[in-house]
C-alpha cells in the first residue's frame, strides 16, 4: 500500500481536536513564584541581569505578590536579604528581618496563598557559602556539615512561626531534611511540610540569582557539596535519602539541562516533584526575547509544558504571573 495507515496527522487538523489529545496540560496553579526581600519601605530594586525581577521591601512584596495571586498563581517561595550577615548566618532567623514581616503581611494580605520558606544560609553569611566554613582534617575550607543542620532547623522553625506554610531546605548539607523535621516537630510545628532541594546541582545557571540574594561565595565554589551535573543515578540516591529523613516534597534544581533527572526522580519516588526553573534559565529565555529572536510567550510557555511533561507536578519559575497570564489569553 503506498500509504502508512496509521496517521497520526488526523488528530492535529484543528485547535479543539488537539486540545482534546493534548497530554499535558499547564496550569497557574503548577506555578510557584520565586521573590526577594529587602528590609525599608517602598523599595524596588531591578535585578539587572533579571528583567522583571527586583528585590522588594515587604509593602511591594505584598503588591507583587498580590498581582501573581490575581492571575491565578497560589504559591511563592521567599528568599531574603539581610542588612547584616556574619560567619555563621544568624540574620537568618531574625523575626524582626525582611523574611519573617514578609511572611506575617503575606499571610495577612493573601491567606490562601501558599508561602514557602527558602531555608539556606547562604543569603545571610558573609563568605556566601551554605553553612559556617572550618577547616577540614586537611587544611581545606569546606563547610562544616553538621554545624550546619542545626542553624537550619533554627531557621525553618522562626519561618514557619512566621507564616510560611512550606519550608525548602537548598543547602545540601547532608541530614538537613531530618533536622530540619526533628526542629519542627519539637516546636509545635508537626504539620509544617518540607519540600527538599533533593537534587540541586552546582549549576552555571544560578549566576543571576546570586546577584539577586547577594549570596556569590567569595572564595571557591559550592561543588564540595552540590552534585555534578553529570550524575543521575546519585540523583535517585539523595531523593531515596530525603524520602527517608521525612519530605514531603523533592525538588529538582535546575530543570532545563536536567529533564531526565526529573524523569527520574519522578519514577523513584511517589512524593510530589518540583522543578527550578532557576535564574540563568529565565535570563537566557528574556535576553533572546529582548533581542527579538525569539517568541517570549511562545517559548516561556513550550519550556513550562516540558518541564512537567518531564514529570514536575510544581515548577519554581519567574515567570510565573506572566504565564499565568498567557495560559488565559
Ligand atoms: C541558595 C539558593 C540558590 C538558588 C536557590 N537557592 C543559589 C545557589 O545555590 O547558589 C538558585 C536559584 C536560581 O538560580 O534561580 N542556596
């Protein structure tokens, strides 16, 4: 016979033909909207490397906040950035810092919102690595694991005091997830879920965001402590290990040069997956936007869909009111 009986091209003739095939679906309610606080009032202040992204004092958290919220968006991870930072961290779990009054005016400005925690020192350190630095039996500076786990677990516990629904471990320190969950269990916060960076990479995208959070270390870099890019099977082993320690959900960081992991740890466990769509990702995405290469919304949305086509039932992007927007054009 001269032609293929099989011809997939029949369920492609009009729009509602393909919707009613289409496998994946993106919603506004998938997305979670990354943000900064600043301390002060009336503060805004762009991220140059990120357009449309800004670090925000708490009465313009609100109102951007608030915007996201009105195009669909539910969910919003908070990232701080202290007046002060110091060896160790401590800002991190100040209650009167841009975090905690952020979280208290969200709550009340917005009670169905999900407000989620970024828990990490590395916003509030003055060397901008994870976790207070020693040196090891070697001579080497690395980051002392264990010292770590219980100012994280500090933290966690005054965001959640604070408001937040959600705290989000991105340190990889290893045993995080269990000290984190032993903090809140002991203070009264058994109800709080943990949503763990399981598997976060020492990626080349989080350059932008590191001039976001002011948080680029100043000597050496965080791959004694964040996976290579190459692995995927030490994937499965850090996701099994949260799992283990008591998450709730396991994130994968970043998500587009790791669709596979996603994949991955979607098949290894049967927790909820997040994918980051993380800073360098939504500056390459704005600057070929910019330039008039490319079709931003087209795009931005044909990243999202693969994204969770990939497995991520939640994606962390920057885009997500712009989106949001777009997916009810
Ligand atoms: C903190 C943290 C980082 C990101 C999220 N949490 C930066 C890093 O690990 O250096 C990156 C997010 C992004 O690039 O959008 N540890």
């Amino acid at each position: 016979m001269a032609f293929p009986a099989d011809r997939p091209r029949r369920l492609r003739r009009t729009d509602t033909l393909r919707k009613l095939v289409r496998e994946t679906e993106l919603s506004p309610s998938d997305f979670m909207l990354p943000l900064f606080a600043v301390s002060g009032r009336g503060v805004r202040k762009p991220i140059a490397s990120m357009p449309g992204v800004a670090q925000l004092s708490v009465d313009n958290l609100v109102e951007e906040a608030r915007t996201a919220y009105n195009a669909g968006v539910r969910s919003l991870i908070l990232f701080g950035i202290p007046d002060r930072k110091d060896a160790e961290g401590t800002s991190a779990w100040d209650a009167n810092g841009p975090v905690c009054t952020g979280f208290k005016a969200l709550k009340d400005a917005l009670p169905d919102m999900v407000l989620v925690a970024d828990v990490c020192m590395c916003e509030y350190t003055d060397h901008g690595h994870c976790g207070p630095i020693e040196r090891d039996a070697r001579g080497h500076v690395a980051v002392a694991n264990d010292r770590t786990l219980p100012l994280l677990a500090r933290a966690a516990v005054a965001y959640a005091r604070a408001g937040a629904d959600i705290v989000a471990p991105s340190d990889m320190m290893d045993g995080r997830v269990a000290a984190i969950r032993t903090g809140l269990d002991e203070n009264g916060l058994s109800d709080t879920p943990i949503m763990s960076y399981a598997v976060k990479y020492a990626s080349g995208f989080y350059g932008p965001f590191r001039e976001a959070a002011q948080s680029a270390p100043k000597q050496g870099d965080r791959r004694g402590y964040q996976m290579d890019p190459a692995n995927v099977r030490e994937a499965r082993r850090e996701a099994l290990l949260d799992v283990g320690e008591g998450a709730d959900i396991v994130m994968v960081k970043p998500a587009l040069a790791y669709l596979d992991v996603i994949a991955e740890v979607k098949r290894t466990t049967n927790l909820p997956v997040a994918a980051y769509n993380v800073s360098g990702e939504y500056s390459m995405l704005k600057a070929a936007a910019q330039a008039g290469w490319i079709d931003e919304k087209r795009v931005c949305l044909e990243i999202l869909t693969g994204i969770k086509r990939a497995g991520a039932d939640i994606i962390l992007t920057y885009s997500a009111a712009e989106a949001a927007r777009w997916l009810q054009d």
